[in-house]
C-alpha cells in the first residue's frame, strides 16, 4: 500500500468560505481535532494576513504534536517572515509558499512576465530555506497554466530547496482524466522529480474535486488536500472525510492508505459544522444525516436480511453507532416489525396488523414515522396488544 498525506486546509482555504469566521479558541477546538483524527499536515492560516490569523496559527503551532503545522504565504519576505515567525516553534515546521503560474493571473493580477514570475519565485524558495527545513510550493491555477512553463518553474523551485509540489486546480475547472494527466506530464518531464513529493488540491465549482484527487492519487500523487466537509471558497475544495473512506472502502482499487483515524470521521464533520455555522447537506457522502439511512421498502428489507445488500460502507466505520432505518411512506412491514421489536413492543399477530395498516394511514399525512408516533398510534387505533 502506498502511503498517501493528507493536507488539512480547513482553517485557512476551508475558513476563506463566504460567512464564515472562525475565532481563535473555534480554531484552537478544530486543530485538536485534526490532530485526532490523524492528518499528517495542518496548514493553520494565513500569517501575514491579520494580527488573530498569527496568534492562532502560532498557537497551535506551539501546541500540536502529532502532525506538522503550515501556514500560507505569497512569494515575498514580509509574508514568509511572519509565517516564521508563526511557525518556528512547532514539532515540524513547513511554509507553504506559493504564485500563480497561469497567463490570466499572471498578466491582469501579478503583471510580471514568466521570467519575472520564475525570478520571484525561486528567490522566495531560497529565502524560506533560510529559515524553514521544509517548504511547499504552490502553482496557484496550475490547472490553466502551460504545461512546459510549469515544468520550467518546478525544475527550478526544486532546485531552489522545495520538497513539495502542489498543483492546485485553483478554480475547480479539470476533470479527473485531464488533471491525471498533468501529473504523469510533470513526472515524466521534470528531470528532477524524484526528490520531492507531488501534491494535489482541487476546488468543486463542477463538482470533480473528490474525484480529481482520486485521479492524482491514480497518477502517482502522494499528498492530498482538502477541507473537512468541503468547506471552502466558492462550492469548495475537496472533502477529506470522502476521500478517506474512499481509500478505505477501494483500497483494492487505489492501493493507497492515509494515516486517518476513521472512526472520528463524524465527530470531526460535526465540529466544523458546529463552529463553523454551515450545515451538512443531509445527501452528503460519508457525514450527511441520511448517509446510512434507509428509507424504502425493499431497501430495508434487504439490509434487514443482509446489510452489505445496500450498504458498502459500515457506519461504525466513520463513527457511528449503527444504520438508521427510516419510517415513512416507502416502508415495508419487515422494517415496522423490527422497529416494534426494538421498542419492545409486545403485539399479537392482528395486533400489529392493525398498528401496520394505521401506520401507513399516517405515512399519507406524515414524511417520517416516529416512536412517539408509533406509541400514540398505539394508544388512539384499536389495537390489542
Ligand atoms: O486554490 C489554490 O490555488 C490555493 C493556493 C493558495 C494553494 O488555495
Ligand atoms: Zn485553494
């Protein structure tokens, strides 16, 4: 099994999502959190960007252990000063140092040539190498770069001392074929490649970002970012909790494994929810309420006799205590019988016929059934117990 790192970005990229912000002791709860559940690298903020980005990124610099702490900064020495600052007493110190590459950013937002842009962007590696043992570079909008550009730049900035490179699809635009094969062009054209790592982080404005980095991973990426919950500017960047159950559950597809505690899958989704203030869409893969809900007769049926008939992940895996059997419209007699069962409702055969057929009068009126439903059909219908 290869082993895969994964980037947790979800308070800095996750915390550039429109309402969200986060107060120091919210990030302090969230990257203890993180830590629990096993990422390998936090990036905790943007130093330069405000006086309570550098305390908290500080903070947890100075206070998590059990993975290495990062923080952003642009390619000048003002930005990368103050992520030293920030980060210099942490277990593992790494910048993340990053430009854009592509022509759009590069003509109307930097306005610097690709000489310029090369220029600037080695200067600043070897300046960050002063000071940090371990620095990342970022091709921000690498996706709509040239290809032979970026394997300019990249042969040059791993010259220069990074040790990581990250292509990000900076505004959610490949599909996962395409961004596959942008790693495989870096691969077989950087001549230097082989000494540092190659990273992926994507954005969902088509809804690809999970299956993006799937596809990085499938083309020799080692290092995956992303955000709990997908949180992020825009529809996002990539959920993480999705890509580590889906290792998990495809591991004989991916043969990749991440060093994620799945089990705190849940707890750590419903953190950020909580702080953040943005709800889990219940359809949500992996965390929504309805991920391992079941709701139609024959679905219910089915997982009653055997779960792995409708389910292709246990929900105990991400934390969970159990399934959730939803009453409502679409549901059978196997699944009421059980749930009777389970409240430890004693009925007699006609008995429960009765209570069944009064439940599915109340399903026309009602979208799902409760227990205190059943409970008070139990009391008003004419049932015998
Ligand atoms: O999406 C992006 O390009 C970024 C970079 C700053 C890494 O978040
Ligand atoms: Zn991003």
């Amino acid at each position: 099994m290869r082993k895969i790192d994964i980037f947790d970005t979800t308070l800095r990229d996750g915390e550039q999502s429109a309402g969200v912000n986060l107060h120091f002791n919210e990030k302090v709860e969230i990257a203890y959190q993180l830590e629990r559940y096993g990422v390998n690298v936090l990036e905790a903020g943007y130093p330069a960007s405000s006086e309570g980005d550098f305390r908290a990124v500080q903070y947890i610099a100075r206070t998590i252990k059990g993975c290495s702490v990062t923080g952003l900064a642009r390619s000048v020495q003002s930005d990368i000063d103050a992520a030293w600052e920030a980060l210099k007493d942490g277990v593992d110190p790494r910048l993340h140092v990053f430009i854009a590459t592509s022509p759009i950013h590069m003509q109307y937002k930097l306005k610097m040539s690709e000489e310029e842009l090369i220029e600037t962007a080695v200067s600043a590696v070897k300046y960050a190498k002063r000071f940090f043992p371990k620095v990342q570079w970022s091709a921000e909008d690498a996706t709509r770069s040239d290809w032979d550009f970026l394997v300019e730049i990249i042969t040059k900035v791993i010259d220069a001392g990074a040790c990581v490179i990250n292509l990000p699809d900076t505004v959610g635009y490949m599909h996962p074929e395409e961004y596959g094969s942008l790693f495989r062009y870096i691969r077989e054209h950087v001549p230097n490649i082989d000494r540092v790592k190659l990273s992926a982080h994507c954005h969902d404005d088509l809804g690809m970002a999970v299956a993006n980095s799937l596809a990085a991973i499938e083309n020799g990426v080692e290092q995956i970012e992303g955000t709990i919950n997908g949180i992020g500017e825009r529809a996002g960047n990539a959920a993480l909790e999705e890509i580590g159950v889906a290792l998990y559950t495809r591991r004989d597809h991916y043969q990749a494994e991440t060093s994620l505690d799945l089990s705190q899958t849940i707890r750590t989704s419903q953190l950020v929810s909580k702080l953040t203030g943005m709800p889990v869409p219940p359809n949500k893969a992996v965390v929504g309420a309805n991920a391992f809900a079941h709701e139609s007769g024959i679905h219910q049926d089915g997982v009653l006799k055997n779960k792995l008939t409708y389910e292709i992940i246990e929900p105990e895996l991400v934390g969970l205590s159990s399934n959730r059997m939803v009453l409502g419209k679409h549901s059978g007699r196997h699944a009421f019988r059980e749930k009777c069962k389970e409240m430890g409702l004693q009925l007699s055969e006609e008995a429960f016929q009765n209570l069944f057929k009064a439940f599915k009068d109340l399903t026309a009126k009602k979208k799902e059934v409760t227990e205190d439903d059943i409970l008070t059909l139990l009391m008003n219908t004419n049932v015998q117990a």
